[in-house]
C-alpha cells in the first residue's frame, strides 16, 4: 500500500510537470476567459502635441483604445487624401497645405471613433531656374487671340510671372497670358518670373493679317436696303446697307465692335462686327452687307460678310423730333438707329449708375423718353464724364439731348434714346421755380410707422438744393410733430396728413403726404387666418417661379395655412436681384395690375402686406384697394377702399388696411407712375375679428 502511494505520487507529479511546463516565448498564451472587454472610447495623441506640419513631411499619431485591456485594434482614415494620407499604422504624410481630420475606429466596435484635426502647412518652395513657353500654333491674325502658357523648372516651384511683348505695335500680352495681333510682322513675348526676376523664356510669334469670312452671299448682286425695307426685313435676310459712320463702341476683346451708320433715309445699327477684318472709321462712308436680326426689339445687322469704304459723300443730319411722340415705338421706328436730337425735355428721373449701364428720364411734351447710357457702347472716360453731368440733373430742370434712337423691350419694344457723349446732353442752370419743382417731386415721406417707431426724419433742407428750405404742418400734432418728427401711437391705426412747405427766394409750394401711424393695439384684437407669402412656389425659368412666371392673367393655389385661389394680373412671382422680397420670392407688378383672392373668406377686416418699388424703376406706382361683400357677385359689385399709397422708396414698407365686416374677399391694384415702371408686394395677410 505504502510503495504504491509513492509510485502514484511520482506519476501525478510527472503528468503536471509534462502539462504546465510548455515554452511561453513561442506562443501566446490564450485569453483565461472568454468574455471581451467592451471598447468606451479611443484617444489620439501625436509626439509634443503636433498639430500642424508641412508639406511633404510625417507625423506619427498614435491611437489608444479605452479601457485598458480593450482590443486596441483600430482602422486609420483621412478626410482628404489630397491634402494628407495615413497608413495603418498611423502615420501621416503631408501633401498639400489645408486643413485635414484623421480618423482612428475601433476594429471591435466601429461605432467607437477618435477625430484629430491636423493642418497642412505650405512647404518650402524652391526658385525657377527656367522657364518655358508653350502655345498652341506660332500665329495670330490681326485682332485676334492666342493663349500662352509656361512650365517651370523644377516642378515644384512657383510659376507666377510677369509677360512683356518686344513690340506692341506687332502685339500685346495681358498679365493672363493672351496675345493679341495688332500689326503683321515678328514678334517676341517674354515671360519673366516673379519670384526670380533674372530666370525668364521667351517665344517668337508671327503676325499675320486678319482673314475675311468666305461670304456666302453674292453681294454684287444685292441691292441697297432702304431703312423701311431694313425695319421689316424677316430675321437671316441678307442685306447690304451704306451710310457714314456716325458711333462705334468700344471694341471688345475678341475685337468686335457695334456701331451705327447712318445715310440721308435713316440709321442701321451694326452689332459684332469684326474690326480687324472689316475696320470702320467715324466720319467715314462704308456699303455694309451682312443679315437681320432682331433682338428683344432692337433690329440688327450681324454676321458681316463685306465691309467697303466708298469715296462719295454721305451727309447725314441730327433730327429734331421735340414735337414727335417719343413714347410711341411705331412713331420712333421712323427714327431708328439715327442720330437725332430733343430740346424741350424735363427731367423726370435721374438716378446714376457709376459702373453699369443705367436710364434717365425725360418728359418731352405730355411723353416720356428713357435716356439709356451704357458703358460698353463708350470709353470710360466718356462714361465717367456723363455720369458727373447726370449727378446734376436735378428733377423738374429743362434739358435738351442728342443720341441714337433705339427700340428695346422684351414683348413690346419701347423707344429709347442712346446717349453716346456727354457733350451731347445740356442742362439749364436751375430759376428757383426749378429747384421747388424738383424738391417736390424728390421730397419722400414713410407713408406708414410701425408701433416701435417713435420718430422720423423730416429733412428740412435736400443735399445739391442750395436755398431750398422746408417745413412741416400735421393735421394732428399730438400724433406726429411735424416740427420734430415726434411720433405719437394710438391704440388704433391713426391717418396722419402732413404737409411739406417748400421756399426758394420768393417761390412756394405744397406737398402732401397721407401717412399711417399705426396703433398699438390694432393686432391684439385680429386672428391671422391666411398668409400669402409666394414661400411655397419652385424655381422656374428666367429667376421666376414655376407657379407663375408671366405677366398674363392667371390664378395660383397658394399661401398657409390653407391653399387660397389667388388671381394676379400684370403681375409674376419672381426673385430677381432688382425684387424687393423676404425669403425667396415675391410678387412683381406692372402696368395695371391687379392681387385678388379669388376665393370667399368671411369676416375679413383687415389685411397688411410689404410693397416697394422695384429695384432698377421709377418711384410713382399707386395703389388702391377694394373689396367684395359676402354674397355679391360680379365685377361691378366690388367696393373702393378709401386709402390710396404712392410708392416712393426702394425698400420694402408695411401697408396696413381696415375693411369692414362685410368683406369676404380682397384685391390690390396698382397703376404704373409712366405705364411701365414695376412694383414688388411680399407678406400679404389676411385678419378676422378674435
């Protein structure tokens, strides 16, 4: 008993040795137990905290994954491997100088991620040592263009440069690169580098003269177009006009240039006509041939196919058409594309644009004649010249003007005359009967205040009016001082007349303003039932909405909380850069036109909305308002709200308008100041009595 006890001693000993006794250097001892360490989150860290580093170098980032004892296993991504990569071991390389975020993500939980932001700097860039010049072909006609480019050496440096030309005579180069033909021969355009100013290469181009478009018309056998035959001629007919060359324009960096040539039966105006295949001269005879276009009214000749100077003499005079009617296209279209003259103008409008083109306005007689001064058509030093003249035309002084006539217009054409040289427009120094006149129609009011306004401006003198002084009376002072401009609220909507006395030496005059000051607490005791905001529209063609993107009578389902029927007439929604609106889009209004729900809602009294003349327009639109009592049909059953509003600023104002229980539906109409100047309306609202 005793020896086998010993023995089995011995060989329980030997097992446990042979089982717990294996190399641990050669292999991993497996985990005790089966259950995995849930990962709480990860940490990235970089040596010293680098958070920035240049192109083209490293940085190692290293991932920790929380707690301690969780699989630290992650996956390394960059958010832009343009400007940074990394490796999966987390080591980032430079690319290019940005902003970069690394991503480090847990193997066994990819919803556990660390971010470190990480900014690319730019890195040091080496000097040119040569440049080389590349193009396209070795030629460029007379007037045209050809584009060069340069490589650097090495790769990596910069190749900002600055380029010259041996003989502008022969061409020029603009600071991009572009060769322009000026006169035939050799010529050699250098590039020199900014950065290294003595490392430069250089490329030896040829000019050769402009070559003439094939003609695809026998013009030896095409008559001279009279101006009618020019008028009506259909768009691609092929016409060959002479005359003398009274304006050109500019010309254009491709070398076109329009112009207007004119002989004793009238003026054709020449649009993209090549000048260095076909050069004109002011003053000089030309026989033109090319085809009709018509262009939003305007007609044209375009595609010139021939262009002679003729030795005979064409002598064509300014006419005066002071006693015409300028308003009238089919009475101007006599006129178009001549060089004629007005010399009993008012100035109505005359609001300058100091860098695009812009229109005044006149009254000659009982029309109105839009001056249209357009940059491109002039030198800048012309432009700058007229637009110093223009800042004088004070409203109501006489003026007398020279230009081309023009017919323009999307749909109808409207006559408008191009003024072409500030010499052609003269201003009479103002009598102080002018200077009242102009304050008159210049002098604008608010014609509403809104609760929170206590005070408005009333200008007692007008900047460019020396000598013009004006003060004010109030039909109710304790409302709105018209000494101080104090204002006053009720607790309902209070209408306010002011009027403004106007003095020049021994000359007066009256101005009266109907201005709303509203009340405190008009709002408290209404219930907003429909809101008509054009919020709700999509985008359509031309900056209009799809919903209504025309002038033309229509209807449109809209506004909040429930759709409505609403008819607009003469009127659009659109979004335009020149639209008043909030939000995204409003509604736009010309002419005579006319908002009107089209659906009953009863127990309508009261309705407000935002209205401003629109951006590039004259001040001067009117609205009225009506409304159609509960269980009245027809046109003639609707009824006049006795309130009247004159748009006078450019920027949205709130219209605010009672009605009385009876109303089950609204409408506002607007005229036009001259026919044609718009309006915008945003924000309509529509209350019943709480």
């Amino acid at each position: 008993m005793k020896k086998r006890s010993v023995l089995s001693v011995f060989l329980l000993a030997s097992m446990f040795c042979f089982a717990g006794c294996t190399n641990t250097s050669s292999q991993t001892t497996p985990p005790s137990s089966t259950t995995s360490i849930a990962v709480t989150g990860i940490t990235i860290s970089s040596a010293n905290n680098v958070r920035a580093i240049k192109e083209g170098e490293t940085l190692q980032l290293t991932a920790t994954v929380l707690p301690e004892g969780a699989d630290q296993g992650v996956t390394w991504s960059s958010s832009s491997a343009a400007n940074a990569t990394v490796s999966s071991t987390g080591l980032v390389t430079a690319v290019k100088e940005g902003n970069v975020t690394i991503t480090a993500t847990s193997v066994s939980d990819t919803t556990k991620k660390a971010t470190f932001s990480l900014v690319i700097e730019k890195g040091e860039t080496p000097l040119p040592t040569a440049i080389t010049i590349t193009a396209s072909e070795k030629e460029v006609e007379v007037g045209g263009n050809l584009t060069l480019s340069v490589s650097v050496t090495p790769e990596n440096a910069k190749d900002d440069v600055t380029w010259s030309s041996s003989d502008e005579t022969k061409a020029t180069v603009s600071a991009a690169g572009v060769v322009r033909g000026i006169g035939e021969g050799e010529v050699t355009i250098t590039a020199t580098s900014k950065e290294a100013p003595t490392v430069s290469g250089s490329i030896t181009l040829t000019v050769k003269a402009a070559t003439a478009p094939e003609p695809t018309t026998d013009w030896t056998k095409v008559s001279y177009s009279t101006h009618d035959q020019f008028m009506s001629a259909e768009n691609d007919t092929a016409l060959k006009i002479k005359g003398v060359v009274t304006f050109i324009s500019p010309a254009s960096e491709d070398n076109e240039i329009n112009y207007y040539i004119q002989n004793t039966e009238g003026g054709f105006y020449v649009y993209g006509q090549n000048s260095a295949t076909f050069p004109v001269e002011v003053g000089k005879v030309y026989e033109v041939g090319g085809y009709k276009a018509l262009y939003a009214g305007q007609h044209e000749l375009k595609d010139i196919e021939l262009c002679n100077e003729l030795t005979e003499t064409i002598t064509a005079d300014k006419q005066d058409i002071s006693d015409k009617n300028v308003a009238d296209a089919e009475a101007m279209s006599t006129y178009y594309g001549s060089y004629v003259s007005v010399s009993n103008a008012v100035v109505k409008e005359a609001e300058v644009n100091n860098t695009k083109a812009y229109n005044i306005t006149l009254t000659v007689g009982d029309n109105e004649l839009d001056v249209r001064i357009d940059p491109e058509m002039m030198t800048d030093a012309e432009f700058k010249a007229i637009n110093e003249k223009v800042q004088t035309a004070m409203v109501g002084i006489k003026a007398s003007v020279s230009g081309i006539m023009s017919l323009y217009g999307y749909g109808k054409a409207s006559p408008q005359l191009m003024l072409m040289k500030a010499a052609d427009l003269t201003l009479a120094e103002p009598e102080p009967e002018d200077l009242v006149a102009s304050v008159k129609t210049a002098l604008t009011l608010p014609f509403s205040i809104e609760e929170e306004v206590t005070s408005i401006n009333l200008p007692k003198t007008m900047e460019g009016y020396d000598g013009v002084t004006i003060s004010y009376s109030s039909s109710d002072e304790t409302i709105l001082n018209g000494n101080t401009g104090a204002v006053t609220h009720a607790a309902n909507d209070t209408m306010i007349t002011l009027t403004a006395s106007i003095r020049c030496e021994d000359v007066t005059d009256t101005k009266e303003f109907n201005i709303n000051v509203f009340g405190t607490a008009v709002i408290d005791n209404l219930q907003l039932v429909h809101t008509f905001d054009c919020e709700d529209c999509t985008e359509g063609d031309h900056g209009n909405a799809a919903e209504k993107s025309s002038y033309a009578a229509g209807t449109v389902k809209l506004g909040s909380p429930e759709k409505k029927t609403w008819m607009l007439d003469q009127a659009l929604i659109g979004s335009l850069d020149n639209d008043f609106f909030n939000g995204t889009f409003g509604i736009r209004g010309r002419k005579e036109s006319h908002i009107r729900l089209e659906e009953d809602l009863n127990g309508i009294v009261f309705f407000d909305f935002q209205a401003s003349v629109y951006g590039s327009d004259s001040a001067g639109s009117t609205l009225t308002f009506s409304y159609l009592p509960v269980g009245a049909t027809g046109e003639d059953a609707w009824k006049k709200v006795d309130y009247t509003i004159v748009l006078t600023e450019k920027k949205l104002n709130t219209v605010r308008v009672a009605l009385p229980e009876e109303a089950c539906r609204i409408s506002i109409d607007a005229t036009a100041s001259n026919g044609s100047d718009r309006y915008n309306v945003d924000d309509l609202h529509l209350y019943t009595a709480k």
